[in-house]
C-alpha cells in the first residue's frame, strides 16, 4: 500500500470556497465509485489548514483519483487559494483501526 500526505494552508478568504471544492470531489466520488484507493479530507481547527490523505489499496486495475473531473476541478487553481502551497509526502500506515 502507498499512502501520500498532503498539507497546505489556504488564505482565509478562500478557505470556504477550497472545502467547496473538496466536498464537489467527494460528490464526484459518490457517484462514480473508484475502486483502489481510500481518500479522506481534513480541515485543522485554525480553519485555513487542509490534511489530504490518499491510500493506494494493492488492487487489480484501480482507479486514479487525478482522474477524477472534480478533482482535476480542485487542484486546477489550488496556488491561487494557498498561503502556503501544498506539500505532498509519502507515509508508511503505523497502525489502522477500523
């Protein structure tokens, strides 16, 4: 399994409009149902800060969520709405409860 964290801090004034965003994925995601990943969307109680998390399941033919029209949407102006930009890094899972 790979996993990938992604952090960054929006400007507050778009900081609405960003989980706007993310909740339009997950909407997309409802409805088309990929297979071979596990995605999850944080917003930190300062309200500016976003925590992506991506969970690359050892699956036949999975999906690509950078395939997915909502999020191509999303991280299309991301620049334009961070403070500070995006920084993606790959994690090992420690433990997971379910």
């Amino acid at each position: 399994m790979k996993s990938t964290v992604v952090r960054y801090q929006t400007q507050p004034e778009h900081a609405n409009e960003n989980q706007r965003l993310v909740e339009k994925v997950f909407v997309d995601l409802a409805e088309r149902r990929p297979v071979g990943f596990t995605y999850q969307v944080f917003r930190l109680e300062d309200g500016v800060s976003f925590v992506h998390v991506v969970v690359e399941h050892d699956v036949g033919n999975p999906d690509s969520l950078q395939s997915v029209p909502a999020f191509q949407a999303f991280v299309a102006a991301i620049g334009d709405r961070c403070e500070v930009p995006p920084l993606a890094m790959g994690a090992t899972v420690v433990g997971e409860y379910r």
